[in-house]
C-alpha cells in the first residue's frame, strides 16, 4: 500500500504545476483506453500462485526459453527440469531452484531468469471517502461499480459525483473522472477497472489526502495524461 501511496503522491507533485489555470493534461485517447498490465507490479516479494504464468529463459539454452502457466496445484512443468512446486516462491528463489535442477544433469552453470508475467493476485486500489480504503483482488472482470462495492462504497463525506482513475497507459500516468451516481441510474457506462488501477473517491477524506488535485480532473470518459 505504501508503494501504491508514494507512486500517487509523486504523480500528484507532477501535476501541482498545472493547478492554476485549471487541469491542462493532455487528451490521451477518444475510448476508456486498457492499462500498460493488468498484473500487479513486480516485486521481490510478490509470490508465486497457482495458474500464475511464468516467463523463463535459459542462457545458452533457448528451447526451453517459454511462458508456462503454473497449474492448479501450485505445480510447474518444464522439460528437463520436471515437475517444480513452484507455489510460495518468488521469481528468484524459482530461479535458483531451476539453476540447481537443470544443472544437475543437462546444463553446465545455467544461468535461468524467472518473471511473472501473468498473476491471478492482480490488486488495485480503492481510496478517498470510503468505507474501507484499500487493495483489492481483480479475479476475473470488474466495473468501477463494482469496485468501489468492494471497498464498502462511498462514505458519509463522499461525492459519488466525481470518482477518478488512475492508470497506467503506454508508460504515461493518467487520470479519468466519473460521476458514480450517472453510472448507477445508467446515464453513464460502468467503466472495467483493472490490476494495478488507482481509483480515488472524492470527499473530505480524498481532499485532505490529494489536495484539490481531484477536482480538477474532468468528468468524462476519457484518460488525460498526467
């Protein structure tokens, strides 16, 4: 969460710059465009799960180099090196045990890079004034309606009218406002969210930790870079 926090922050900071006159990001795209990933950020900490993907390359070895999805039981199936528990690793402690597996018999000092490519413990965020603040799983779709439910949904302090995303789009931070309350009575689309999304509802709570930065975003459906 801290993480998450200080990436806002430092995104927020950027922008202080253009708050005089108004919002002056620039128009990014005419649809409710899809982040870079939906994974979650890469971390050494982050653990291996089952149905997870996994991108493996083999120094000097590029027919074993593939994606390969762990199955329901945690397990990983490579040739040469078998069948791996791989669940509860992270990518480089898999790594190691890769490096010891294949050179025990085939390779000479392999050399194994391990990335998670895929993960089905894809987060995002739910901020501002709400009931719970926090992260939360994306197990398969999810709307920005349903997103925020999850959070306990808006507090007593909250303006459902102004709902903002942050995401993550061709490596440029952006931001796109919502009213909640449209979305409900169906005036408006309920947007998909997706891993690693930001989403902040304003409020007294929002105001107090983003500034007036929320307000300056516009309500439409359309991402404006940061």
């Amino acid at each position: 969460m801290r993480i998450v926090q200080v990436l806002l922050i430092a995104c927020l900071m950027t922008c202080a710059a253009c708050q005089g006159g108004g919002y002056k990001g620039t128009l990014a795209q005419t649809q409710l465009s899809v982040p870079d990933t939906t994974a979650i950020v890469q971390s050494g900490d982050l653990r291996i799960t089952a149905m997870d993907v996994l991108d493996i390359s083999v120094f000097g070895a590029p027919d074993l180099d593939n994606s390969y999805q762990v199955d329901f039981e945690g397990t990983l199936k490579m040739p040469l090196a078998g069948s791996i528990k791989v669940a509860g690793f992270t990518a480089n402690e898999l790594s190691q045990v890769l490096e010891a597996r294949l050179g025990e018999k085939y390779l000479q000092n392999p050399d194994v890079t391990v990335r998670i490519s895929e993960s089905q413990g894809r987060f995002l965020t739910v901020d501002g004034s709400v009931q719970k603040p926090g992260m939360y799983p994306v197990d398969g779709e999810l709307t920005l309606l349903q997103a925020v439910a999850l959070s306990g949904g808006p507090n007593d302090n909250a303006n459902p009218r102004r709902v903002i995303i942050f995401r993550k789009i061709e490596g440029v931070r952006q931001a796109a406002g919502f009213n909640l309350r449209d979305i409900r009575e169906g005036k408006a689309q309920d947007p998909m969210v997706y891993g690693n999304d930001i989403i902040v509802v304003d409020g007294s709570e929002a105001r107090r930790n983003y500034g007036d930065f929320i307000r300056s975003v516009p309500l439409v459906a359309l991402f404006f870079a940061l």
